[in-house]
C-alpha cells in the first residue's frame, strides 16, 4: 500500500441485510458512524416460543444485537459497558422486546 487512506461509502441498512443474508459482515457494521466489529449469527434461535435470527458485534467496552423480528423488521440493541450494561442482559432485552413485536404483529 502507498499509506493513502481510501474512502469507501457505507450503507449501514445494507450492511445489516447482508449480515443476515450472507450470515457475516467482512467491514464490520457501522451504525452512527461507529464501528462494530461482526462477532457471530444465531440462525433459528427460539426465545420463549420465538425463533429469531440473531447477530452479535462488538467494539471497545461495547457492542451491538442485530434480532431479525417476523415482517423482515431488524432490531438494533447497542450496550455500552461504561454505563454499567453488559452483553448478556442486553441481549435478553433485545430478545424479550423482539418477542413483543412478533406477538404483536409487529
């Protein structure tokens, strides 16, 4: 490389389409102009009688859950270790609201 920085426009709700189409995410997932870096896909994962795809990224101290809901609807989860949330009780939450929706019709 010649140390020029190149620039490369991304399209953060087609980033999320592609990770749950092509199961990953090879630029990481942008949201809000941060970076996560793309951990894993749970595809069919049942919550209590629901079965929903789910995706995990992480950056520094955080990170992100990606729930695709019934109706092709994506749930975005962002947790932030500084204020105490952690990725575990985060993505409980991002599961139980996602049920919600998808009992809800939503």
């Amino acid at each position: 490389m010649n140390g020029n920085k190149s620039k490369k426009t991304i399209n953060e709700g087609q980033t999320l389409l592609t990770v749950f189409k092509e199961g990953y995410a090879p630029d990481g997932v942008w949201l809000g102009g941060t970076k996560y870096q793309f951990i894993n896909i749970e595809k069919d994962l049942d919550f209590e009688g629901c079965t929903f795809d789910v995706a995990t990224c992480a950056k520094l101290k955080g990170g992100l859950h990606l729930v695709k809901v019934p109706g092709g609807n994506i749930l975005v989860v962002i947790y932030d270790e500084e204020k105490e949330q952690d990725r575990g009780n985060s993505k409980i939450a991002a599961l139980t609201f996602s049920k919600e929706l998808a009992e809800s019709g939503q």
